[in-house]
C-alpha cells in the first residue's frame, strides 16, 4: 500500500509517497507522512530555488532510516532530472534533517521513504522575487523612519538628559559665591565635559566671579560623540544661580 501527500497551501518543493516494509503492515499515518515532509522541506526550501535547477524539474530519492529516526543511507533514483549539483543537495538537505519523525509514530514507522523533489517553478521565483523585494522597501522605510526619529527625538532627547544632567553637577559642584541678584548663563563644555566658555542667555558678558566659578568646578561627565557639533563643543543652560553663600 502507498500513500502520498499534498499539502494545502504550501509550495510542494517536496511531495513524499511512503513505501511500507510490507504488505502486511498498516500504511502510515497522514501526520506521520506530514511531520517527515515538513521536516524535510524546510531544509529543501532553500535549495529548491537553485538557479541550476530547471524550474518545475523533479527528482525522486529513496531514504533509508533506523528505528528512532536516523538516517542510514539516501540514494537518488532515476527518475531524476536534476544535474550533479541539484542531486547532491537532495542528499545534503536530506541529512541535514536527521533524526527523521520517529517517537509517537512507532506504530507506523516506516524503514524505506521515498520522496520527489521539486525545482521552484517560474511563479514560486516570481512569487519570492516580489516578497523580497517588498521586504527590502519596508526594510528601507523603517531605516528612514528610524533616522527620521533620531533627528527629530531620539538625539534631542539624549541633548536635553546631558545637558541636564552637566547642569545639576555645575550647580551642585561649583564653589561658593555671593551673588548680588539671581542670573542666568549658558556654559559650553568641550567634549571631556570641561567648561570652556560661561555667557549669559543673550550672549551677554556676566560676573567675572561667577564665570569663574564655574570654570573651577569640576568637569561634568564625557559628552558622547553623538551631541558634539561645530567646534566640538556642547552648550549647557540656561542655568539659574542664585546666591551661593554658606
């Protein structure tokens, strides 16, 4: 008794046709038949689109397994219209999906399959052509999303947790000093994190003592690569100082 399989809905690039050892033993299972197909056609997927093959071709092979599912031997027979190239990845393919279905398919365990293999057929390269390409123009269009967001948020966001982060270690770090009224500045730091330069909002000069201050206290954290522009520096602020008196 034979017994082959169809799939519904998938690309037969492998249609399998199970030999029983006897007349005496029940035909195999259809999912026993469906779980050694599967297995085997994810590994001929691949190969079955090989611009060697002549679309729509076919070779059939005959498999050889152990009790348990191991492989003991594939031999290509000759109803078989596949080059050397195509023959050896039958074999190949067919090895690398060892050990074949075997636990809770004991009952109908089979020692000698043969399978057919299909060639992609001209529609299956078109089909695949057109889903590799509609893969590759959403592929684009996330990356431009992606750089799209990192201008507009993902960089000014990280500018503005710097830029608040070296505020908050100015302030908090900077010596003590009296200050006649509260006063806004804008610090540039270079790319270690030192002060290089103290201004106030609208560029004017302010207190010599305060920008002092603020170039003697210690340097904020690194700028990352990423926020340092122009001259290679970074600007922190507007910073409100107020009297800093013990």
């Amino acid at each position: 008794m034979r017994q082959k399989l169809f799939i519904a809905g998938t690309t037969l690039a492998a249609s399998l046709l199970i030999i029983p050892a006897s007349a005496q033993v029940p035909g195999p299972s259809s999912e026993y038949a469906r779980a050694i197909f599967t297995v085997v056609q994810q590994q001929w997927e691949h190969d079955s689109y090989n611009s060697d093959l002549e679309p729509s071709s076919s070779c059939a092979a005959r498999i050889v397994q152990m009790p348990g599912g191991d492989i003991l031997s594939v031999d290509i027979l000759p109803e078989c219209d596949f080059n050397k190239a195509g023959r050896a990845a039958i074999v190949e393919a067919v090895r690398r999906s060892g050990p074949l279905p075997y636990h809770g398919f004991e009952s109908v365990y089979q020692r000698e399959i043969r399978m057919v293999f299909h060639a992609a057929s001209i529609s299956d390269h078109q089909a695949r052509d057109a889903v590799q390409a509609a893969n590759a123009q959403v592929k684009k269009s996330v990356a431009e999303s992606d750089r799209q967001w990192e201008a507009t948020v993902g960089l000014p966001m990280r500018r503005a947790d710097y830029t608040k982060q070296c505020s908050f270690h100015l302030l908090w770090e900077m010596p003590k000093l009296r200050l006649q009224h509260p006063t806004a500045v804008i610090v540039t730091v270079d790319k270690s994190g030192k002060v290089v330069g103290v201004a106030g909002i609208r560029e004017e000069s302010i207190d010599e003592q305060l920008a002092s201050a603020f170039r003697a206290t210690s340097p904020c954290e690194p700028v990352p690569a990423e926020l340092v522009v122009g001259a290679g520096t970074v600007k922190v602020g507007p910073i409100l100082v107020g009297d800093r008196r013990d």
